[in-house]
C-alpha cells in the first residue's frame, strides 16, 4: 500500500511520528534549503550559539536535534566530545554519512522528553531549532537539566518574535507569502515548510520561553535577540543544588 502524500504532513499537535518522518524526507537537501529560506542568517545563527557554548577541549556537550550534524561539526573542532542527538532516523544517517568519521563526534537517536543518558552526564546541553518542534518542551527542558552537571550550562537558540512593530510586521510579510513560494522551489517537501512556519508563528516570545526554562529548574536564565528578534540566543546554568530538594 502507497502512503498518503500526507502521511508525514507534520501539523501543530507535533505527533512525534509524523514530526520525525517529516524530517527524514527533508534530510539530504535540509541544510541548503534553510540557508536559503533564511537569506544566509542561519550560518550566522549558529556562530552566534557556538560561540555562547564556548566548547573546549576536555568537555562533554550533548546538541539536541542535531539534525545532519552541522552545528555539532562546529563544536567537535574545539576538541570537546560531543554527542549529536536527532529523533529522526533519517538525519541521523545524513549526519553519520556526512561526519561519521570525526572521532570526538558521534551520532545517537533520541528522543529529547525521555534522553537514554545518565544523570549529569554532560557539562553542556544545547538545542538549536529543535525545541519548538517537541511535543512537550517543557518535559524536553526538564530532561535537559537531569543530563546536566551541576553548574553546567544550557543554550537555546530558537526562532521567536521581532519586538519592533515595523519589522514584525515585513517578517510576517516574508513567513506568509514569500517563504512558501521559494520552499516550493528549493525544498524536496514544501509542505515540510508550512508546518515549520505554522509552528514560528505559534512559539511563544522570548519572555516566555525564559520562564519555561526556569521552570524546568534552571537559573541564571538570560537571552538576547538575534536579527532583530527574528531568532532569541537563551542561555541557563544547572543548580549546584536540585531546588526540588528544598
């Protein structure tokens, strides 16, 4: 039996399944398509991370929704270990195609509302474009700081909503009728592109999405906008002490 042409259609209830099978059949054209839907800014996007996860040598740092593996690539150059996690299979095997043989860098399936690691397994977590797409984020970041050492470190980038009325307003315009022309163009699966401007527009504000995070039990939370707010840099520190033992 043949699959619908919307088995994988993706929508905002963010049924692990379809998310996951969504992903893998944008895999191998994944990254080129978002640097053009994103004019380029998603290179600059991910400095911007790599560079508030400040990777060195001697580290363990675990990136979420990894995708095909190119934000890991940049962390691995620093000599940390770190370990590229993806719930779609089909990224994964893009990533291990693509990197599989950088020796401080490895590939694993996981699920970020129930990781398969250790308590305090890593100094590090991070999560880019990815946590808008789980279906229980605050589960995800609450999974995030169990993984973590005391004292280690969160970073969340993540697209969120531009401040400024008049930009807001010419962002908008590009979401709603500029992007779906050109993922129709660029994209092996425009419809991936929908669901993934459908979930923009109903991801909270930057204000909002700091108090998930202190929520989940974090502290020092703190973020600063990215192209005009367009994408929010979040970052948080594990407690040394678990505040639920108080």
């Amino acid at each position: 039996m043949s699959e619908s042409p919307d088995q994988h259609r993706a929508d905002l209830g963010k049924d692990p399944g379809r998310v996951s099978g969504m992903f893998d059949e944008v895999a191998a054209g994944y990254d080129r398509t978002n640097t053009v839907l994103s004019l380029g800014n998603d290179r600059l996007w991910r400095v911007a991370a790599t560079r508030a996860i400040a990777p060195r040598a001697g580290q363990r740092i675990l990136d979420l929704a990894a995708g095909t593996g190119a934000s890991a690539v940049a962390l691995a150059r620093s000599g940390a270990e770190v370990v590229a996690a993806d719930f779609s299979p089909g990224m994964i095997a893009e990533g291990v195609r693509r990197h599989g043989h950088i020796m401080n860098l490895t590939f694993q399936e996981a699920d970020a509302t129930a990781l398969p690691f250790e308590d305090a397994s890593f100094d590090t977590v991070t999560i880019s474009f990815g946590l808008r797409n789980v279906n229980d984020p605050h589960a995800a970041l609450a999974e995030m700081r169990r993984v973590t050492k005391p004292g280690g470190r969160l970073v969340v980038c993540e697209f969120s909503h531009p401040p400024h009325p008049l930009f807001a307003g010419l962002y908008r315009f590009y979401n709603d009728r500029v992007l779906p022309i050109v993922a129709r163009r660029v994209s092996s699966n425009a419809d991936a592109y929908d669901y993934l401007n459908e979930s923009i527009k109903d991801w909270p504000d930057q204000r909002t999405l700091s108090a998930w995070i202190r929520d989940a039990g974090w502290v020092d939370v703190a973020h600063r906008d990215l192209t005009f707010g367009i994408v929010a840099l979040h970052r948080a520190r594990a407690p040394f002490a678990d505040p639920a033992a108080n």
